[in-house]
C-alpha cells in the first residue's frame, strides 16, 4: 500500500513539477544570457533509499572567466536542463581549466536539489519544485 501511494505522488510531483516554465520560473536566466560551459565529465550518484531509486547527477564543468553572476546562469542552464531530463538532484563543481578537474573546485560549487541541501536528496520523492533550492558558492 505504501509502495502505491508513492508511486501516485512520484506520477503528481512529475504533471506538477515537470513544467518547463516552472523550472525556468525557479532558476531564471536573462534570455539574452548565452551557455559558455563545457562538461567535462557527469556521474550518476543514484541510491535507493526506502525503496525508492533516489536520482542524481554530478557535473564538473569548465567556464571561462567571466562575472559570479554568469558562472550561476551557466549552473542554472545545466540545472534545468537536467531536471527536465527527470533527474531531479544536481551538483556542479566548476573550474577554469581542464587540468584542475581531478581536485576540488576552483571557481564555484553549486548544488539544486532539496532546500538547497545535498543531504536531503532523499526527501526528492516527497519534496515539490518550491522546496528545491539553490547552493551556489564560489572561491
């Protein structure tokens, strides 16, 4: 029974949540704003938890230098990007250079996911669009 009642919120939260303009209402971007990243590499960082296959995904991503303010409109494209593609949890790890890949990030972190908060991506499947937040911090 609880394992039904899930599934009818998962297929709720997808009709309510899966509307292109809420996502890009959530994280707008100026629609003169033009991507600049480059993914370097993605991994799945899926768990069950539950039960239930909690998705995410994690980018590491190469920008040029440019404005805060342009390094989170890129995150934010690749964010909504990746929402729409039905994995809900994403983190971004950024860097100037190819090279700096392998280490922590060097220019800025950003994650979308539950409030905002990496630890809480198990709440995904009970969380609505308005309860994800953005985590974006920079070096």
């Amino acid at each position: 029974m609880r394992k039904i009642l899930l599934l009818i919120i998962a297929i709720l939260l997808l009709f309510s949540c899966s509307s292109k303009s809420g996502i890009e209402e959530k994280l707008p971007i100026p629609k003169e704003f033009k991507p600049s990243y480059k993914i370097v590499s993605d991994e799945r960082l899926d768990y069950k938890w539950d039960g239930l296959d909690i998705m995410r995904k994690s980018y590491r991503i190469t920008v040029p230098k440019c404005t805060n303010e342009e390094i989170k409109n890129n995150c934010r494209h690749l964010a909504i990007k990746t929402y729409q593609s039905g994995v809900y949890n994403v983190s971004i790890f950024v860097y100037n250079n190819r090279s700096e890949v392998n280490g922590q990030y060097t220019v800025a972190l950003y994650e979308f996911c539950p409030y905002g908060d990496w630890g809480r991506t198990n709440e995904m499947y009970s969380a609505r669009l308005k309860d994800y937040g953005e985590n974006f911090r920079t070096r």
